[in-house]
C-alpha cells in the first residue's frame, strides 16, 4: 500500500537504518536526520524507482518497506538504497547520541583552566555531541556568571554541517528528553513549526569551520589555540581511497595529526575516542607515537586524555 505520511515514511528509512546499525538505538537519530532530509532521502529514492522502472515513483516506498522487514538483502532497491551515496552519507559516518560521554565531559571540566576555555570538537554529526558538552558547560555557568566557554566546531564540507552551521532543525520531542528547559531557552528558538532551531546565544558561543582532516592547512594557526580539543569517533574515517597510494595516505594522516597538535596550548587538552569502530593500523600507530610523544595520558573509557606538556 502506498502512503503519502511523513511519520510512515520516517518509519520505514528508520527501520532500514537499524540494519545496518544492528543493536544501536536510532530512532531519535532517525527524527533529526528525516526532519533536516526527509526531501532529500525522498528524491534519491525516486531516483532509484525511475532507474528500476518503478511507477508511480511513490510505490518505491512499499516495495522498500517490504524489502526491509523481510531483511532481503539481495532485494534490487535495498542494494540500490544501501549503496546511494547521499543516503549513506546522511546516516553512516554521521550517526552519534546524545550525552554519549557524560563521565568524560565531567572529567574534562574538572580539569580545565581557570579563567577562559576554549573548546575544539572535531567532528560534530548533527549537533548532538556539542549540546551534550554545552549541556554540562551550562552547569557550570549557572554555578559562575563569569565563566564563559567559547567552542570552535570543525567538520568537513558536507551537506549536513552545513545544515548545523545555519538551519538545522531538531524535534522538540527528542532535545526535551536530553537537555535541561534552561539550556532548551537558552540555546534554542521554536519556528512555526515547533520545530527548535539555535539560537542566536547558541550561535555566539560557537565558531563552523569546515576543515577536512585530510586536507589540513599548511601554515600553523598562530592565532588560536585551544584549552581543549575534541576528536570523538572521527580518527576511524581516516582511510585511504580506493587506490590511494599508501604513502599519500600516510602524509595525509601525520599532516592532521601535527595541525592536532599544533591547535593545543602548551598545557592544553586532547580528548580522543574511537569507540564506534577500530581506525585504521597506521592512523592507531600514528596516535600511539605522536600523542605519547607529546602528551602524558590519562584514561576515563572511552577516552584517550593527553595533556600537552608545558614546555
Ligand atoms: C560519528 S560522527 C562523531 C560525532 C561526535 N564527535 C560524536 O562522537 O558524537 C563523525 C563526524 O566526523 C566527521 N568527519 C569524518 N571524516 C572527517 C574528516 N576527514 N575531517 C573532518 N571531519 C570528518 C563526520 O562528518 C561526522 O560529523
């Protein structure tokens, strides 16, 4: 049967999500990313219907659905629809939730500095980890009025960091669940819609900057420099293309490990997890000899904590 209902719809690329996910929950996932893409996933799969001969384009939608409950791999669309760029791109790398760390958060504050903090997260998926950490920086700015946290977020180009950086949209239903009402007034503003969106206090706090690991700056930035940075479940992605020349790979890979390094202040910070799948041997070895050489460590699971030696 064919629908034209956005929640059936939502339903049906979450249960496809869950798949590939196995055991991890996506559902709240699944309400952000359909909310910001929904047209998007829908003209891929519209795409996918004319290229298979599909009419009207809408019947995709059940042939899908069918294909997914029945866990038919070989199913033409399912094999079309996992290997859509877009769609993989919107919920493979992508996927996180929310308050992930909340052990190592708590450590992090504790150890920071006196007087500013300056944040660098490195990857940042649909926003979910930056109000995760936000969520705790708030804590402590009720605690003392002249703490004032600055986050500088890094991600490469994508269609979704874009998204964050100007009109993200995020479900009221799933945030109310993760944050306090005071961080939902403070960082948050409701559209026709009751859809929530940052604020512009939200905005002030934070910096976008679409860097790409693989392709970091040349010149050392000697403006700023970080008390801490993060980099949580990203180090993984850091994998030759196919047909990369290794060697390439592997100067690709120490040129962002160095601009890593060269972002921390002297006693600065850096938090490292890579829980969600293993990185790649010499990206592994490469944090091993870099960072120890560097840094004295510090393990709250999942993290890998360097703290820059002052020099
Ligand atoms: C799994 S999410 C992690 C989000 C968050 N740090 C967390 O742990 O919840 C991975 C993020 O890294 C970004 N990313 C992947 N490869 C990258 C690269 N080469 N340079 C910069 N960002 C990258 C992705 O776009 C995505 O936002």
């Amino acid at each position: 049967m064919i629908t034209d209902d956005f929640e059936k719809r939502r339903e049906i690329i979450t249960k496809f999500a869950e798949l590939g996910a196995m055991m991890l929950p996506v559902e709240e996932f699944m309400h952000i990313v359909f909310l910001n893409f929904h047209a998007e996933i829908e003209a891929e799969l519209f795409t996918i219907a004319e290229q298979h001969q599909i009419e009207p384009k809408n019947e995709i939608w059940s042939i899908f659905e069918q294909a997914v409950d029945q866990c038919d791999f070989d199913h033409p669309i399912l094999q079309a629809v996992f290997s859509n760029t877009l769609i993989r791109q919107l919920i493979g790398p992508e996927y996180t939730i929310f308050n992930r760390y909340p052990k190592v958060y708590e450590y992090l504050l504790r150890k920071k500095p006196a007087g500013e903090f300056n944040i660098a997260v490195i990857g940042c998926s649909y926003g979910q980890e930056i109000m995760s950490m936000l969520k705790c920086l708030h804590e402590e700015m009720a605690k003392n009025p002249d703490f004032s946290p600055k986050i500088d977020i890094f991600n490469k180009p994508t269609s979704i960091f874009q998204k964050v950086q100007t009109n993200i949209r995020y479900p009221e239903s799933v945030l109310k669940k993760h944050l306090t009402p005071q961080q939902l007034a403070v960082d948050f503003t409701v559209d026709e819609h009751g859809s929530l969106h940052f604020s512009e206090a939200f905005y002030q706090r934070m910096g976008f900057y679409e860097l790409d690991l693989f392709d970091v700056p040349h010149e050392p930035n000697s403006t700023k420099q970080y008390d801490l940075l993060m980099i949580h479940n990203v180090l993984q992605y850091l994998e030759p293309s196919e047909g990369q020349d290794i060697s390439i790979f592997q100067q690709q890979a120490e040129a962002a490990f160095q601009w890593i390094v060269q972002q921390v202040k002297p006693s600065g910070m850096v938090s490292i997890i890579n829980e969600s799948k293993k990185p790649n041997d010499f990206v592994a070895e490469l944090q091993d000899r870099i960072f120890n050489q560097h840094y004295a460590c510090t393990i709250v699971k999942p993290a890998y904590l360097y703290t820059k030696q002052a020099i």
